[in-house]
C-alpha cells in the first residue's frame, strides 16, 4: 500500500511508503492520509498520531503525474486543490490529538507543508528542507504562506519561500521550524519514545490543551483566558484529575511533615 496506517501501544502511526519516488502522494494517498486521521481522531486507543515516510525521504510534495488528469482550467486546478489536497490540513486541524512529523530524510514543496501543519517536527540530522514551489513558477499550494510564518517569523518565512533555498537539520532547528534533531538511525526510537510519554498522558487536558493553543491562535488574551476558564473545570471533574491532585496534596504534605 502507498499508505501504511497502524495503532500499537497508543501511537498511531502514517506512513507514506512510495519510497522510489521520495514518497510523493498522489490522489488516492491524500484520500486515505486524510481517512486515516479522521480514524485516528475517533479511535479512544488513539493518544498520539507519528507521520513518517518509508525509506530515505519524507516526501517530495505531490507526484507531477497525478496532476496531468487535471483539466488544464484554472476552476479545476483550485478545485483540485480544495476538495483533494487540502482536506489532510483541514483533518489535521480537526484533530485535538497530538502529532508528530518524523522527517526521516528530504521535505519539499507540499511534503514540506504536510509537515509544518503537524504539531511538532523531529528531524532527521541528513534532511533537508525545502518549500521548493517558486523554482517551478509556483505558489504554495498546500499552506505554507499560513503555517511557516507562524513558525519562523515574516521575514525568515519570505525569504525560504521566495528563494526556495533547501536548509538543513541544524538550521532548521535554530531557527525554530523543527523542535529536534536526531541522527538519522535514532529519530523513529526517539520520536517514539516522546509520543510514547505523551500517550501516558490523560487525552482530555491533552486535548483541550492543544485545542486552547490552536484557538488561541486567532483571540486576544482576554477570549483565550475565558476559553481556558471553561476547560479547567470539566477537566479538575475528571477522576483522574482529582487522583492525581489527591496524590500531590500528600506527597506536599509528607514533605512538610
């Protein structure tokens, strides 16, 4: 299968595996990638997603060919676009569920965007990292205009999107477009062991903490702090919150004592 997805232990595991030609998705791809995170939004067994490619790449954006069944119409290239590509972004955001790109090797183009759109980015220490689209008189077609301003500020976001330049694992981690790096025979066994700790982690303030920070995105202070406001109350309810609260009351307490 072009698309590999599991669940063990909690994780939920995408694999892009068209290793021959860097992982590129086609059409089919983006239907089960999209699939295959609503599954993992609605499966309980479910704490934390890992997208990863099979092979030595991550993967290289589209595959051209798919996109010459596209009527060569502008309405058919956006519909394209909207209605295929785009429904993996619009998954991802439905997600309140961890999820972690595994850059195993090169990121370009739209498997760039497919990363950024993650919550987090380990990287391997060979990859690197391209929005690519301008060196084929393009523009970013699946989101990253949106996604790496917001990881990397305007001006550093204008300049890789306008040169296209490549950077690499060092780089990108400085200048905050990835959260860690990895050598490369290391990066699934340590990205493992991360979602591993946050599978062990209670999945509603998980949850709502990844819905607050998304949110909060787009309020001003004052809305994010009535939104957490909400939230903090149906979570202390939980008994899992108030086990654990219980247990650090003593725990003060036999310090104390």
């Amino acid at each position: 299968m072009d698309l590999e997805y599991k669940v063990e232990d909690g994780i939920a595991t995408i694999t892009l595996n068209r290793p021959a030609r860097k992982n590129a998705f086609t059409f089919e791809m983006i239907a089960d990638w999209a699939k295959a995170l609503r599954d993992a939004a609605a499966d309980p067994a479910v704490r934390v997603v890992v997208l990863t490619g099979a092979g030595k790449g991550f993967c290289a954006g589209v595959d051209l060919d798919t996109l010459l069944d596209v009527e060569d119409e502008p309405l058919e290239h956006k519909n394209m676009l909207h209605e295929r590509i785009h429904q993996v972004a619009r998954a991802l955001e439905d997600l309140d569920k961890p999820v972690i790109a595994a850059i195993n090797g090169d990121a370009v183009g739209a498997g760039l965007d497919m990363a950024l759109m993650c919550d987090m980015r380990f990287v391997a220490r060979s990859a690197r990292l391209s929005e690519g689209y301008i060196r084929l008189g393009l523009v970013p077609g699946d989101g990253g205009c949106w996604f790496l301003p917001r990881l990397v500020g305007q001006a550093k976001a204008l300049e890789l999107l306008l040169s296209g330049d490549f950077v690499d694992a060092a780089e990108a981690l400085r200048i905050g477009m990835v959260n860690r790096v990895y050598d490369d025979e290391m990066l699934l066994e340590e990205t493992y062991a991360f979602a591993a700790r946050l599978a062990a982690n209670p999945p509603l303030p998980m949850g709502m903490i990844k819905r607050t920070v998304r949110m909060s995105e787009r309020m001003d202070m004052r809305s994010s702090l009535d939104l957490i406001s909400s939230h903090m109350p149906v979570v202390m309810s939980t008994e899992e919150a108030r086990k654990a609260m219980a247990a650090m009351r003593e725990s003060v307490r036999g310090a104390r004592g």
